[in-house]
C-alpha cells in the first residue's frame, strides 16, 4: 500500500509541484496571440498525463475554471473551454454560465458545453437563452440541439415561425437534431407553410426526421423536383438503402428518367446491388447512356467485379469514345484481369493517342502472371511503331525473361527508337548469360545513335555478375574481337563496373595504345574511376604526363576521389590531400585542391592550407578554407580553431 501511496504522489503531486500550478495559471492568463505558447503547453502535458488520474483530472479542471475569470485574456478563456470540452464536468457550469452572458464569449462557452451531455449543462444553456441575442442566441439554440434537449422544443417551434429568419432557421434545424414527435410535429407543421426563407432549413430539419423514422413517405416528398439538390441526393441514396431490393429498380427507373442530378448516385450503387443478375442488367443499360455515365457505369461493374461485370469492362475497351475505352483500361488494370491481357496489348498496338498508350500500359503493369507476359510477346512479334515500342518497354518493366530473344533481334531494327527501347528493355531483363551477345550487339553498332543506350544496359548486366574477374574477362573477350575504334571505348568505359585490378591495368594500358580517340577514352575512364585503387595510376600522370588535357583530367578525377572521403576524414585522408598540394603547379590548381580541402572537418587539415595564406593568387581561397575548417571544429578542437583564428589575424602582413 505505502509503494501504491508512494507512486500516486510521484506521478501526480510531484509534478504539480514542480510546474508550480499557481504560477501557470497566472502566466496563462496572460497569455495573447504571438506570445510564447509554453504555459499553455505545459498545461497540456498535465492534461494528457491526467487520462487515469481522476484527482489531478479535478485539480486540473478547477484551474481551467479560474482561467475564466474576466481578468485572463480571451486567448486564455478559448484555451480553458477547449480543455473543458475534453475534461469538464458540471464544476464548470456556473463559470461557463457566466461566459454564455457575453455575446463575444457565449461562442467559445458552448465549445465547452456541446461535447458532453447532462441534464444541468442543458439547464445552463436553457436558462442562457432568453436573455441572449445576436450571435450568442443563435450559439446557445445550435448547442442545445445538439444536447437533443427536448425540453426546448416549444421555444425553438415559437422561433421558426417568427420574422427573424437567421433565428427561425437556426431553430428549425435545432428541432431537426433533437426528434421526438413533438418536435416532428413542429417540422411538419413548417412544412405546410411553405415559407422560400425557411424552405432549405426545413428541408433539412425533414430529412433528419425522416433518418430517424425511417420514414420512406418522407424521403419520398423529400426527393420531390422542388427540393434543394443535396437534400434530394440525401433523400434518394435513404431510399436506395430502405428498397427491398437494394434499390435495383429505383436505379432503372432513375436511368430511364434521365436525372442528371441523381444519376451518378444511381450507377454508383449499382456496386453495391445483391442481386446476381444486376451485373448483365445495367450492362445492357450503357448502350443508352451518355460517354460519362458509361465510364461511372464502368466503375460501378469493376466495383461488382463478377464474370458479367468483367465481360463487360472488356467489351468496353471497343468503344469508339475515349472516355469510356480509358475508364475500362484503368478498370481491367484494377482487378488484375488476365483475361483481358491479350485485348489490351492488341488495343495498345492500335493506339494512336499516347495518354491512351500510357492508361494501357499502366494497366498491363498491374495485371501479374504469366498470360499477360505472354500476351505482350505474341502482340511484340505483331505490333509496330509506337505500339511496337510501348511493348517493348513493357516487356523490361516487368521483367520478362522470354521476351529476350525478342529483344536481342528488336536491337538491329532499322528504326533508332525502336532499337533504343530494346536496349533499354535488355538493361532490365538481361542476365549474366546474356552478357556476351549484348557485348557483341555493343561493338557491332555502326552508329553512335545506340551507344549511350548499348553501353547502359550493358553497365546494367555487368552489375548482375557477381565475380569481378567473370565481368573482367567478359570485357577483354570483346575486346579481342574488335578492333573498331568506337567499339573499344565503348568497352573500356564499361572497365569501372569489374572493380578488379585487372581492368585499372587494362585501362591503364589503353594509354599507350596508337588511336588517340582510344587513348583519350582510356584517360576520361581512369579520371571517372570509382574507387581509390586509381590514385598511384593518376597521381603517376600528373607527375609525369606533359599532356596538359591528360593531366588536367587527372587531377580532377585524383580531387573528386580525395572529396569523396570529406565525411570521415583521417590521416589517409590528409595525406591525400599533402599529395595533391604537392602535384599542383599553379594557382588554378591549388584553387580546385582548396576547394575541397575547405570541406576537411580535421584540425591536421589547417597545417595544409597555412602556407597558402601567404600566396597572393589563391589567398582568398584559403583564407574560406581555413575559414570553414575552424568553424566544423570549433567544438571537438577549440585550440586549433583559435590558432586558425590567429593565423588569419597575421598572415598576409609578411613582406
């Protein structure tokens, strides 16, 4: 029992102390729009921690009581009624009473009052009400209607037939919430009236009665022409659901009516019918229907989804309307229907429209199995031009293995599109035993229109091949074969995918081979290498190569290598970056090392670029440098960034 004790005053005292709860009803009170929101906050946090606490529950709503008082700010008022709305209980009636009086405040009282319900919360409004005008009447009528105070009925039948329409109004729809015959019987009475300033308040009051009798004659004189449009879609979709047959023939004879306003409603419930010849009943009723309602009609029969339905969507892919043909291709591609697999790629050969091409497509993606795969190769082998292409694409997307052969021969087409999709498509479904035909299809190429296309899936297949030396051997087979200038850069811009020291000395290699065009390809492939096993081979060039484009190349490729390691800086690192201060041979090129030593967040990184403060070409350079590195290590080393601060202050100043 003393732990039990013990426990409640940690979790429920103690935090009362600490938040000083005086002190936060005092800085609430306060509180205006713009201000700091951290007492309101803190109130809050004791809110939600008072779920399962009934005495700080009660402790915390007598604070939200003295919030009331005229002396908080409305802002604080509005904050303690919405807390009210959760936690009050009637403790708080007097004090919202007193809320109600005010015009400005009666609002914010019944956001208090309208989420809960007793017998005196209904005395309070009730007792609030004759002495209310304006806006706050109008609140405090809305607020007992949704108390379904009964007691209020007489009065509130009293305001609909007065000559204050906002008020009448307001009342009517009052009577509407609370039911009961008495209040039924006011509505009806207002009926009878026929006034044009209450009509759609009555309307609505009507349709509440006839919800809460299941009234089917009220639904009826409530779908009757006159009435407003969302009380008479209101009043037919009641109807759709109180028909024995589930609404069945009131939808036929609203198809047959042809009301616009209701027929949407109509063949949207057509879904939801039992009947297990409803399918094959509204089917035969799109003949007779608008493009429009065909498509909704679509929608509803994929909603049903039975063999009917699914006949139906399929024949609709036929129509010479594209609103009606686009919604049956979305619909086939929702309920994965295979069946269809063979229509929709023939309708996809025969598209001319591409928003139509995409819909078809879009929907053979979403139809899985191997039928539809099939479907797609028997139409490939049939099709041509864009659908042809479309095809093909859809053929890699879904990763159809036995569309490759098909694929492998599309590559040849005389038609550069066509060809590029196929490479494309191969980039997807092509596997390692695929690799030596595609490597030839790449140096066959007379072309470079396909290059860029060939080279990809060919990056593509080799990423697939596991062992670095298979991929480095298939490569060097190519190699051998060919001895098409085009067709060995291609391959040795392929060398990076292998990451074995094999290719590097192939590409390496290929710097001394006798076609420029090689030699210069071999140069940009070892400056885009991916990995530092590069960096001996091009800081060798750097030191070394009196071609200035080569070295320029070199040195560029060494820097996006030293950068890529920026993130964990070590003393490999700096010892990279001391390499390339070293190769660099004029300013521009200091300036490019600079620049991404600038992003070492090391303190040995300072050291490298103090020198440079006294070189007047790349001072301000270095100057940034220094600059950034401080302020990364400014916390993890203080004294170093304080040297860095000082030898800014001195450097330059040397004669």
């Amino acid at each position: 029992m003393k732990i039990r004790i013990l426990a409640f005053l940690i979790a429920v005292v103690l935090p009362l102390q600490a938040a000083d709860l005086s002190q936060l009803i005092a800085d609430t009170a306060k509180y205006e729009s713009g201000q700091s929101v951290e007492p309101l906050r803190k109130f809050e946090e004791l809110l939600r921690d008072s779920a399962r606490k009934p005495a700080l529950r009660a402790e915390l709503e007598a604070a939200m009581i003295k919030l009331l008082a005229p002396t908080s700010t409305f802002e604080a008022r509005r904050f303690a009624c919405q807390q009210l709305a959760v936690i009050g209980t009637d403790a708080s009636l007097p004090a919202l009473a007193e809320l109600l009086k005010n015009e400005e405040t009666a609002g914010i009282a019944c956001l208090a009052l309208g989420s809960r319900r007793s017998a005196k919360l209904a005395e309070t409004l009730r007792n609030a009400l004759p002495a209310a005008r304006g806006r706050a009447r109008l609140q405090l009528i809305s607020t007992l209607g949704n108390q379904q105070d009964k007691q209020s009925v007489k009065t509130f039948a009293e305001f609909a037939h007065g000559s204050d329409v906002a008020l009448a109004n307001t009342a009517i729809l009052a009577l509407g919430k609370i039911g009961g015959s008495e209040a039924h019987a006011a509505i009806a009475a207002l009926r009878t009236e026929n006034k044009p300033a209450i009509a759609f308040a009555v309307a609505e009051a009507t349709l509440r009665v006839a919800e809460q009798t299941g009234s089917v004659a009220l639904y009826e004189e409530m779908l009757a022409s006159r009435q407003p449009a969302n009380i008479r879609r209101g009043a037919f979709s009641a109807l759709l659901r109180l028909d024995k047959d589930g609404g069945e023939k009131r939808i036929v004879e609203t198809l047959h009516g042809r009301d616009a306003l209701l027929e949407p409603i109509a063949i949207a419930a057509v879904g939801t019918l039992k009947s297990r010849g409803a399918s094959e009943k509204f089917a035969k009723e799109m003949a007779s229907l608008i493009p429009q309602q065909q498509a909704w009609m679509i929608e509803a029969l994929a909603t049903r989804g039975d063999a009917a339905a699914r006949a139906a969507i399929r024949n609709a892919v036929g129509s010479s309307n594209a609103i009606v043909r686009l919604a049956a291709i979305a619909a086939l591609g929702r309920l994965n229907d295979s069946a269809s697999a063979s229509l929709l790629c023939a309708a996809l050969a025969k598209a001319q429209d591409a928003d139509e091409r995409q819909e078809i497509t879009n929907a053979l993606g979403q139809i899985t199995g191997s039928a539809t795969d099939k479907a797609i190769l028997a139409e490939l082998k049939r099709a041509s031009g864009d659908g042809r292409r479309e095809l093909i694409g859809l053929a890699g997307r879904r990763g159809n293995r036995a569309a490759v052969p098909v694929l492998f021969d599309e590559t040849a087409s005389d038609d550069a599109a066509t060809a590029k999709a196929a490479f494309q498509a191969l980039a997807k479904v092509a596997g390692a035993d695929d690799l030596s035909l595609l490597l030839s299809k790449l140096t066959s190429l007379k072309t470079d229109t396909l290059r860029d296309a060939a080279e990809n899936a060919a990056m593509r297949v080799l990423a697939k091949i596991n062992e670095p030396a298979r991929r480095t051997a298939a490569l060097e087979a190519a190699m051998a074969k060919t001895s098409d200038c085009e067709a060995r850069c291609s391959l040795l811009r392929l060398m990076p995918a292998c990451g074995c020291p094999k290719a590097l000395a192939a590409v390496t290699g290929a710097l001394k081979d006798s076609e420029a065009r090689i030699r210069e390809t071999a140069m940009r492939t070892l400056a885009d290498w991916p990995d530092l096993a590069v960096w001996d081979t091009l800081t060798g060039i750097c030191r070394q190569q009196e071609n200035e484009t080569f070295r320029a190349l070199a040195l560029r490729g060494l820097v996006r290598l030293a950068t890529s390691g920026n993130a964990k800086p070590d003393a490999a690192l700096i010892g990279r970056y001391r390499q390339l201060l070293d190769i660099a041979r004029n300013d521009n090129e200091r300036k490019l090392v600079l620049g991404a030593l600038a992003g070492v967040a090391h303190p040995d990184a300072l050291p490298l670029v103090y020198p440079l403060l006294e070189v007047p070409g790349v001072r301000a350079e270095a100057v940034q440098a220094v600059n950034r590195i401080a302020a990364a290590i400014k916390t993890t080393h203080p004294e170093a960034q304080r040297e860095a601060a000082q030898r800014l202050k001195t450097s330059g100043k040397k004669k």
